[in-house]
C-alpha cells in the first residue's frame, strides 16, 4: 500500500477555530499565549498574570489552558511551558502555508564547483588588507 504524499491542505491545518466552540476565556488564554511569544517559543503561562491580563478568574485560566491543551491549539513542554501548535498557526495564515508546502516539495539546492572553489579577491580588495592605517 503506498503511503500518502505530502498534502498541505490535510497535514498543515486545523478545523477551523470556530467549530471548536471556544469560550471567549479560551479565546482570550490563546490570544495571550501568541501576544507574549508563545507562537515560535515554548514560554511559562502564569495563571495569575493571564487571569489578570483578561478579567478571569484563576480557575477560568486553569480551565482553559486544558481544553487549550486537550484540543492541542496548545502544546505543553515536560518543563510546564506552553506554544501554540504550529498546524493552527498556518491554518491562520495560508500563504504561509503555501509556502512552507512548496519548501517541502521542491528539490534541494546543491552547490556547483563554482560555489565550492575559494572566493575571488578583487585588487581593491587585496590592497586594504596590507595597507595597515593607524588608530587614531
């Protein structure tokens, strides 16, 4: 049986944010977790800190960062820290995606003799490295 081959639409994206019936809690977790960086990095959540930042309760927070978790729009390190999955990331942004499936597909770049043989130096070049000037 052949395997499936690489489709973005399938493997870089997510049902859309509004089937999952998020509360504006959930809304407002997640949008704290990509406001402070937790779209590239893995970043600590303090539950008290988001609770604050958007009008919860701490147990409203706790709350969401599981269901967060459970629908996997949040991914939890083994150190406790928190990213955004990046499958919800490309599903905001498809040209992105576009493009990331297109790396993905095309063929690697291969350097030629040409980049393998040392660097030219011009003349100009050559000059300014013997020339020593003074500090001044």
């Amino acid at each position: 049986m052949p395997a499936d081959s690489f489709n973005p639409e399938r493997d870089l994206t997510v049902p859309s944010v509004y089937s999952l019936n998020l509360s504006a809690a959930q809304h407002c977790t997640l949008a704290w977790v990509e406001d402070h960086g937790g779209l590239f990095d893995p970043i600590p959540v303090p539950v008290d800190t988001v609770a604050e930042d958007c009008g919860n309760s701490v147990s409203t927070v706790h709350e969401s960062l599981a269901r967060l978790e459970g629908l996997r729009l949040l991914v939890r390190t083994a150190a406790g820290l928190y990213r955004i999955n990046a499958r919800y990331y490309f599903t905001l942004h498809p040209e992105l995606r576009d493009m990331i499936a297109t790396a993905l597909t095309d063929p690697p770049v291969i350097p030629d003799d040409r980049a393998r043989a040392p660097r030219k130096v011009s003349n100009t070049d050559s000059r300014r490295r013997r020339t020593i000037r003074p500090v001044s």
